[in-house]
C-alpha cells in the first residue's frame, strides 16, 4: 500500500490549524475541518456561477446542475455503488433518516414485491429493531414513526464495551410481531466500535425486514462498501468527511426507491401538477423538493477528490495506529477507557474508529472538557446524542476524543498532559 | 438577620484580591473547586427538574428563600467546577437585598483572570445561573 503521510503533513491543507495556533482539535467525530480544495470549490460556486440547476436553459445553469449532478456520481463512485443504486442529497443524515421514516409511513403495499413483511404498510405492534447504541439521530425518528403508526421500536442492548449483544438475536424469536425494519449504526460515535452487523443484516434478511444502516461514522474513517454494508439504505453526512454542513446523502435501490412515496413537496420533485393532484418525478428527485444545497454538494465533491487522494485505507491505518496509541496511554495513566481496550484494537479483535470515550474516577467529564480548554484541547463532553447507550452504561456523560486525518501523536500527547492536569487541580 | 451585611461589591473586591493570590490558572480552578466543596450539601429533595439551571450542560440545582426581603440561595452540582461557580455566586448574593440581586452587574467575574472561561455562552452555563438568581430575587 502506497502510505500517504497524515498528520502534520496535510495540516498546511487546513486553514483552521494557521488560524488557531495552539489548538489540538480532537472533536472530529461531531464534525470535521474543511481543507481549502473544498471552502474554494465553494467560494468558486458561489463568485462565478452561483446560478439555479436543473431546467436552466442557458450555458451557466448547465455547468452547475452537471457539477451537482457529477459529485452524486462521485458519491456513488466513492461507495463502489453498481449501479441500480441512487443517492438522494439531504441536508444530513438525521434528514435521511427522517426521509426514509416518513416515506416509510406513507407506504401501503408498493413495497411487497422487495419485501416480505411488508404485504401491508407498518401495523399495530410491528417492529422496528435499533440498538440502545443509537445515535438519537436514529432513534428519535423511529420512536416518532412508532408513536405514528402504533409499530414498537425493540432495543438491541450494548455489552460494556460498547458492542452490540448479538445473543438478543438468538433469545427473541421475532416471529409473533411482523419485524418491518433493522436500522442499525455501523460505528458508534461513543466508542467508536465497528459494530459486526452481519447477524443483524441476516435476521432482516431472513424475515423480510428492511436493513438500514445509519453510516455516518462509518464511512469517514474506513474504506467501505456498497458490497460491505449489503444494505437496503445508508445514510451518511459530508461533514464528517471534510465536506460542508448542511448536505447529507440517502443512497438505496432505485427500483424501491421509484415505488416510496415522496418525503416534502415542492418544487423538482413532481412529473406533472394538475388541480386534481400531481404526479411525482423519479428518484432521486423525487426526494429532493426545492432548491437543493449545491454550493454544499460541489464543496463535498471535492472533499471526496481529496479523501481519493489520500486513500480511505490509509486514513483508517492512520486512525488505527493513532487510536491504539492513544488508548495506552489512557491505560498507562489509569484512566477510564468507555470501549475496547488498547490489546483489542491492536490485535484486531475490535475494529474501532478514533472515537474514544474516557473518564477519570470522581471528576465529571465536563469539569475534564474545561481544564483541557484551558491547556487548548478541544474535546467533548456529553451524552453525544446517545442518551441510551449512557444510562446503559450507568454515566450521566463521558469525555470523548476523537481524531481525523490531520491529528498525530503530538495531539495525543498533549491531551495526556492536559488529562496530567485535570488530575493535579482536582486532586485524583 | 438584623446583622449588617457586606454590600455586595465589598464582597466582590474580597474575591477580586483572593484570585489575585493565585499566578497560576490552575490553582485559581483549584480554589473555585474547594469553594464547591465547601457548599453546604443540598438535601436530594431539592434536586428536581423544576430547581434545575437551564443552559448548562452539567446538572445545576438552585432554590431561593426569601426572608424580610432577603433572598439565600442553596446550590448544589453535579460537577466539580460548576459547583464551584454557583458557590462564587452564592458567597456574593446570598443574604443580599432582593433588589440589590436583581441590579447587581457582577463585574467581579471579569477580573478574577478567568474570563475567557466564563465567557457567556460557555457551556458551564454561568450566565444561566446569574439569570436564575435574578430571576428568584425579582419575586414577590
């Protein structure tokens, strides 16, 4: 594998690292920095051809929606997508995720012919099948979805080290209620564990379910797949991937998509608006009502062109060696590690991405995340969205670092010395 | 509650000088953990949702009581520094005027060399507790 250099050597592509001197930013897990190739794509968008797409019949209008179209293309590409797939642009992957449930709830019987279980639209008691793991971005739709239609949302638990409990499979039998859908994280945002979904995807399969896969912390840190997800959805944001806030992708089989009833109405998303009612354009237009992000969608095109540059290989061996390096110093100082520990993910047992949680016994995380402000270290300090997977583990919050491309062992070092600190000033 | 009462600015300066002891950021955060510490303990029955400071991440609990239009504060928290904040801020208003509370412009914070922390849309929440705080002392 041909190695690309991370770390210090792509900083000077950040405009963040010259304009924060001093800052060790270890929160790339809620969102990236954005390299120059992509704030100037979008500078270039918005000075010389910040025109409308689609339907626009002069030259400026036709480079722009082929700019927009051509960076679908490029997420498809960038997903080894074959081609019955298509991507839909959101505004983020809670919007995917949201699109998807409330399609879903306006579906009678289109979907029988992909489906099995889904001979009717969702029922009384029906199940939607998540994880106590979730993201509330993936959990807070299907509980709305559930309270919509009387379906009940079943919760896989999570095991201490925040993976998931594949025995639940084996203890619940599925058979009395019609399991509808399986919407499972690939890589926790907590923990960072790259959850083995493979008997979760088989118990969809195998009750004709729908399998959807919320990967937005999946798809920024590893090479992944269409083949490797085998997946009827996934949902992903371009933010977590050094694209713009405000765009998110839900990519899925054309043929269901063409038979799901349209998420908001408005503007591209319709064949033909007559006064008895309107029919509706092909997907993924269909999903797309309104003016949609392009100025976001160029910008993600060309975080795409850098992350090919870079090689998602390379980034997920770069994470791999950051993370373990980072977790035995965690382990070195005697510090709480939420997640698998440094033997796990050096010896491959746990695939995990740079997201760690910590603790130090008796300070609270946020009383960690101030004092390492102080020393410039930029972590979080929460419940990250995931309120669940904290009362499963029995915390009210954690601390979490997390990395990306441009961090390195500098950065690491500099939140041991800061966590040195933490314990001097509270005296642990 | 017939003894006289330190204006509150007087307390202020009293904290102001105290700060001024410390050269070093962290024994300034040292200092405003062992006032937390210091708090007397809150009873669990005052814990609720309701006695909760809106805006901080960490779980701030504030009750008021007002006697001959005094107001005392009890506060309690769930994280160290945060507790150490609304200890600052009670050591300051507690036993004060109602009135005085509501008008008292608090500039004491800016001089203690933790600005930069206790910046308003800081995630300690500190001008929800001062919000709150007011917002008790403006009652009846």
């Amino acid at each position: 594998m041909n190695t690309y250099p991370l770390g210090k050597s792509v900083q000077h592509d950040f405009p963040f690292f010259e304009l924060n001197p001093g800052i060790t930013y270890l929160d790339s897990t809620a969102t990236s920095l954005k390299p120059s190739v992509v704030i100037e794509a979008i500078t270039d968008y918005y000075s010389r051809y910040s025109v409308n797409i689609h339907r626009g019949v002069y030259a400026l209008s036709v480079e722009a929606t082929e700019k927009f179209e051509a960076v679908r293309k490029a997420v498809l590409n960038f997903l080894q997508a074959p081609n019955e797939i298509e991507a839909i642009f959101t505004k983020g992957t809670t919007e995917s995720i949201n699109l998807l449930a409330v399609s879903l709830e306006r579906v009678k019987k289109e979907l029988a012919p992909f489906f099995s279980n889904w001979q009717s639209g969702l029922e009384k008691d029906d199940v939607i099948l998540i994880s106590e793991s979730e993201h509330h971005s993936n959990l807070v739709p299907w509980q709305m979805l559930a309270e919509r239609t009387g379906a009940k949302v079943v919760y896989i638990p999570v095991r201490a080290d925040g993976s998931l409990q594949t025995e639940f499979i084996s203890q619940n039998e599925f058979s009395h209620h019609k399991l509808k859908i399986v919407a499972l994280s690939a890589t926790s945002n907590v923990s960072g564990v790259v959850h083995d979904l493979t008997p979760f995807r088989e118990l969809a399969r195998k009750n004709g379910a729908i399998f959807m896969i919320d990967a937005a912390q999946a798809i920024c840190h590893a090479e992944t797949s269409w083949a490797e997800f085998s997946a009827d959805f996934i949902a992903f944001s371009a933010h977590k991937m050094l694209g713009p806030t405000g765009l998110g992708i839900l990519a899925g089989n054309r043929d269901v998509l063409s038979v799901m009833p349209p998420f908001h109405g408005g503007g591209d998303m319709i064949a033909l608006v007559k006064k008895e009612g309107t029919t509706y354009n092909h997907p993924p237009h269909r999903f797309e009502a309104g003016t949609p992000p392009i100025a976001e969608a160029i910008g993600f095109g060309a975080a795409l062109q850098y992350l090919n540059k870079i090689g998602m290989k390379n980034v997920e061996q770069w994470e791999h060696d950051l993370t373990a390096y980072a977790l035995a110093q965690l382990e070195e100082n005697g510090w709480h590690n939420y997640g698998p520990s440094s033997d796990d993910v050096i010896s491959g047992r746990v695939r995990k991405a740079g997201a760690i949680s910590f603790g130090i016994e008796g300070v609270h995380p946020h009383d960690i995340g101030t004092i390492l402000d102080e020393t410039g270290v930029a972590i979080r300090a929460g419940h990250h969205c995931c309120q669940l997977l904290m009362q499963s583990w029995g915390v009210p919050a954690t601390a979490r670092a997390s990395l990306y491309i441009y961090n390195d062992r500098d950065d690491i070092d500099r939140l041991i010395d800061g966590l040195r600190m933490v314990k001097k000033i509270f005296k642990k | 509650m017939t003894d006289q009462i330190k204006k509150i600015e007087d307390i202020e300066r009293e904290i102001i000088e105290e700060f001024e002891f410390f050269d070093d950021w962290a024994d300034k955060y040292s200092h405003i953990i062992e006032m937390g510490e210091a708090l007397p303990p809150l009873p669990e029955s005052d814990k609720t949702e309701q006695n909760l400071v809106p805006g901080c991440q960490s779980r701030v609990w504030l009750v008021a009581e007002i006697q001959d239009g005094k107001i005392f504060f009890h506060a309690d928290s769930d994280a160290s520094i945060t507790k150490g904040l609304i200890a600052l801020l009670t050591r300051v208003l507690s036993g004060q005027p109602q009135n005085s509370v509501v008008t008292a412009n608090l500039d004491f914070i800016n001089q203690i060399g933790l600005g930069k922390h206790l910046s308003p849309t800081r995630a300690n929440g500190f001008t929800g507790m001062i919000r709150k705080m007011k917002m008790l002392a403006a009652r009846e």
